[in-house]
C-alpha cells in the first residue's frame, strides 16, 4: 500500500493567499455598502429639512470624508493590532524553535498526523520541513501564519477609505445633480438598486443565498432612509 504524501508547503498558502483575497474584496463591498448607506441616510435627513442644494452638498461632503477617515482609522488600528498578535507568535515560536528543538519536531509530527499523514511519514516530512524552514513550517502548520505575508495595515486603512468614498459618491452625487424635484426620488432608487448589488455581491462572496441577503440590505437602507427622512422633515418643521 503507497503511504499517503504530506501536503505541499506551497499548497496551503495557496489556499489561504485565495482566501485572503476573497477576504479583502468582500471587506471591500461591505465598506462601499457602508459608505452608500450612511451617506444616503444622511443627504435624505438633511433633503426632508431643506432643498438647498449647497447645504446637501455641505452635509454630503462631512459625511463621506468623516465616515471614510473613520474606517481607514478603525481598520488601521484593528490590523495593526492583528499584525502585532502575528509577530508576537512568530517571535515566540522562534524562541521555542531554539530553546526546545525536539519538542517542537514532534508537535510538529502530530499536527501532521492530524492531517492524516501516518506517524513514519509525518515523522519524516516534519524533520524534512524542520531542516529546509523550521520556522516557515511551523508558522504555517501551526500557527496559520506566513511569515512573508503578514496583515498590512496601511493596505487596509487605504482599502476601506476608497472602498467607503467610492459607496458614498453615488448617494451625494445622486442628491444635488438632479431638478430639486427629482433629487429624492433619483437618491432613493439609486440607493436601492446599489445596495441590491452589494448585497448580491457580498453573499456570492460567501457562498449564501443571495436573496436573503439581497432583501436584509435593501430593507435595512430603506429603513435607514426613511427614518433619517422623517427626522429632516419634523426639523425642518420645528424650524431647528
């Protein structure tokens, strides 16, 4: 019977470097999501209240750079932090690498046993992994890390900036380029029809159902419209 070969170092970083990617653009859709909602709810708020197109603009225009830069700082910081935690366990695993070799070659067996590998093979691709890149494998075995690829934050922070300002655009631009009397309900299905699509998206990107997902997003910005809508118009009423 031939024995079952251990996994190819490369094929496992394949799959997480795909993984990865899937990861980024689905975080890409949800920041544009993001930014389409909070802006049209509040270009919407600020229509119930007033049609000056120069105040709509004025109120677009905070909205998409405040909520752009908050993303870019929120997600800067959560990466940064993931980056640090990444370090910290190579740092260790080093470490460990020097201080108790032979412990770590054969917690580096069993992870391979785990695998399905049978104890002689793992035993002997563990010592072979071990003399090419002791701490390559383990990172990648053990630890779901390559060394070589580790989370950039600044890569996030610029990913969820644009990925909000691109979402935010279509509800502002939608607000004050069309007749005052055609500005809402131009936004509203622009808005609909945009969320439509990144619902569809991000659920295509998970593997879900997309119409589920497709109703949760268009009735969540429709809700956040109306309510922002209605707010505007009670404080355009009150005269505040």
């Amino acid at each position: 019977m031939t024995e079952p070969t251990p996994e190819p170092p490369g094929g496992k970083a394949h799959d997480s470097t795909l993984g990865s990617r899937l990861n980024w653009l689905r975080a890409a859709v949800l920041g544009a999501n993001d930014g389409i909602v909070s802006t049209a709810g509040l270009v919407v708020g600020v229509a119930g209240a007033t049609g000056d197109r120069s105040t709509l603009l004025t109120a677009g225009l905070a909205g998409l750079l405040a909520g752009s830069m908050s993303m870019a700082a929120g997600e800067y910081v959560s990466v940064s932090t993931q980056r640090d935690s990444e370090k910290a366990a190579l740092a260790q695993e080093k470490r460990e690498l020097r201080e108790q070799p032979e412990a770590e070659l054969e917690e580096l067996t069993v992870l391979l046993e785990e695998r399905g590998l049978s104890r002689p093979v793992a035993r002997e691709a563990a010592v072979q992994l071990t003399r090419r890149d002791a701490l390559r494998a383990h990172a990648r075995v053990e630890l779901g890390i390559d060394p070589d690829d580790l989370t950039n934050p600044w890569h996030a922070a610029w990913a969820s900036f644009l990925a909000f300002t691109v979402g935010a655009l279509l509800p502002l631009l939608a607000i004050v380029l069309p007749p005052p009397d055609r500005r809402l309900p131009v936004t509203v299905v622009s808005v609909l029809l945009a969320l439509a699509c990144t619902g569809w998206t991000s659920a295509r990107l998970g593997a879900a159902r997309p119409r589920r997902a497709v109703v949760r997003n268009v009735g969540g910005g429709a809700l956040a419209m109306g309510v922002t809508h209605a707010a505007g118009i009670l404080l355009g009423a009150a005269g505040a």
